[in-house]
C-alpha cells in the first residue's frame, strides 16, 4: 500500500471541529451541506482498494476514509479557501483509508495542488460536498474537469446538458454549458462539447469555448 502523508494530523488539529457536522451521514451530504475537514496528499500507488488507478480523471482522484458515506467511483466536489478565493475540484474515489475520519481525504498531489495548495504545507482545510448530479453523466463531468483547468482562476458553480445527439453509428456528440464565477471579472458561460465512440467510450474530439 501507498499512504504517504508527508504531514500526519495531530489528534487535536481540526478545522472549526465544533463545525464538522457530526456524525457524517448521507443526509448532509445529498443536501448539499458543505462538510468541513482536511485533506492531505498523495502520489498514489499501483493498487488500489477500488481497482480504479490513481490516474482516473487526470488524476483528479481521492482515498477516502472506511467510515465514509462515499462508495468506489463516486465524484466529490472538494473546496479550498486560498488567499484569493476559495478553489474548488471534482475528484473520483480511488481507494480506502483505514483509519480516517469521513472529514479527512487523502487528495491526488496534482488534485491537492489544483486546489491551490503547495505540497509542502502538507495539509489543508477543506470543505466536501457530493456531486449525485455527475455520477450519471460521465462526460459531463469530464468537460468540468477541462473547463476549471482551462479557467484557473474561475469557479464552476452551476452547469446542465444542453444537447446530446447520435452523428453516426459510431460518434456521439454531448454538450454542455457551464457557469463560472470570478470575484475579480464576474459571470461567465462556457460551452464545452465531446464527441465519443459510444462502442468504446474513447474521446474523438473536444472543445470548450466562452458564449
């Protein structure tokens, strides 16, 4: 097993614990109820609990604790508050830690550094909220990951499907619009379009642009 932590918690370091909405159950988080926790990093490893590999997602991907309410290959939406803002990711569940609390991740280094977060501090103060409307659009998602990649600086606070149409036997062509927010520049809308082979779900082409 992986598990490298370069900083393990202290028993008593936790963010606003008065705060943490014990005990974690389904109820808060299908209620889109921010929990608060902390998260630390990780380079994966090459097995898993899940037999998903930390590579799913661009390796936006996540461990969670055996107590969580999150299940294998489940999508979270996880938030960090930087000195400019808050930053936010969506992460897949890749594997099980024994022992943590269903307040504490174990992020991807590169999902802990999309949070704006420098490795070397070892450990963030986190908000976690599920993301039930991703789990059965797949590539929705998948646009998110690209749109807040494209768009550093922006949060994605809201998006919906606008259109999903056959091409041809073997392409597919979903879209997707998106809403992101800037405390410096406002309001945006992102359209992203994928096409896929629904035969092998393999990516053909995809494109996001400003509207």
């Amino acid at each position: 097993m992986y598990y490298y932590n370069p900083n393990w918690y202290r028993e008593n370091y936790y963010w606003n614990s008065h705060e943490a909405y014990l005990p974690y159950s389904n109820h808060y988080y299908h209620r889109q109820r921010p929990v608060r926790g902390q998260a630390t990093w990780t380079d994966g490893g090459q097995v898993t609990n899940c037999g998903i590999p930390w590579s799913e997602n661009q390796y936006m991907t996540v461990a969670v604790g055996e107590q969580s309410p999150f299940t294998c290959g489940q999508t979270i939406k996880v938030r960090h508050y930087t000195s400019l803002g808050p930053r936010e990711v969506i992460v897949t569940v890749v594997d099980k830690v024994r022992g943590y609390p269903a307040n504490r991740l174990n992020l991807h280094k590169r999902a802990f550094e999309a949070l704006g977060a420098r490795p070397e501090v070892g450990v963030i103060n986190i908000e976690i909220l599920s993301s039930p409307e991703l789990e059965e659009e797949k590539w929705g998602k998948y646009l998110l990951e690209v749109t807040q990649v494209a768009y550093p600086s922006y949060n994605i606070t809201d998006y919906k499907q606008v259109e999903k149409k056959s091409i041809s036997a073997n392409q597919t062509q979903e879209t997707y619009e998106f809403v992101l927010e800037s405390p410096d520049d406002g309001q945006i809308r992102v359209q992203g379009n994928v096409i896929y082979n629904p035969n092998t779900d393999r990516v053909i082409s995809f494109d996001i642009k400003e509207r």
